[in-house]
C-alpha cells in the first residue's frame, strides 16, 4: 500500500514518508497472507490493506469501490478519506470551514463522487 502512495514523483517509499514528515509516524507491516479468493481481482495494495485490516481487526481507509465491495463482504469497518474528514470535524480537529474547503477540493480532483459530497457537506453543516 505504501509503494502505491510513494508511486510517481517520489523516488522511495522513505522519500515519501520523509517529504511529509510521517516517517516516524507509520509501521510498515505486510501481511502474513494476502491471497484469498474474494480479493484476487483487486490490485497487490487494496489485496494486503484488505489483508492487514482482517489481520490485525483494524478499520479500512479505502476509496476504490471494488475494494470497499470486498471489504463489506468481509464485515471489515470501512472508511473513506470524506468520512475522515467529518471524524476531524466532530473531534475538533479542524473547522468546519476548513473541512468543508477540502471537501470540495476532493470532489473537484474527482477523488470523491457527488453523493458522498453532498452526505458528508450536509454532515459537516449540522456540526457548525
């Protein structure tokens, strides 16, 4: 999951995590087993993210469809980043202005669809 974040202008997976400061930050794990049936169509990172969240009982920061089917299908807790966005608003974390100024840059980068805009939009104006 980590080589498909650190893909493109970063010449490392450590150059990534350097650049943004979070070297300290994150474990790198692998998964003791990442094939399994319901995953074999899905790409290796979204095939050991889905593997890791089952491994360890943790929740699933996803945002392909495919994956997120898989993961349902799995009873794995998913979240996508609009959904981490309203969970900074209602821990205080950041605005509501602030959030919903993010909200849009996502929709406007296509890394969220409109239903999802509007849900978390609406969410993010009942906490102001």
């Amino acid at each position: 999951m980590l080589r498909e974040l650190a893909a493109g202008p970063f010449d490392s997976e450590e150059a990534y995590l350097s650049h943004f400061g979070i070297d300290d930050l994150l474990r790198v794990e692998k998964p003791e087993r990442s094939e399994r049936e319901e995953t074999e169509h899905l790409d290796p990172g979204e095939r050991e993210a889905i593997a890791l969240a089952l491994e360890f009982d943790l929740p699933l920061l996803i945002e392909e469809e495919s994956g997120r089917a898989v993961a349902r299908e799995l009873e794995i807790r998913i979240s996508g980043i609009a959904g981490q966005l309203l969970r900074a608003v209602r821990e205080e974390t950041i605005g509501t202005a602030q959030a919903s100024r993010m909200l849009a840059e996502l929709r406007g980068k296509g890394r969220i669809n409109q239903q999802v805009f509007e849900n978390v939009k609406r969410a993010i104006d009942e906490e102001a």
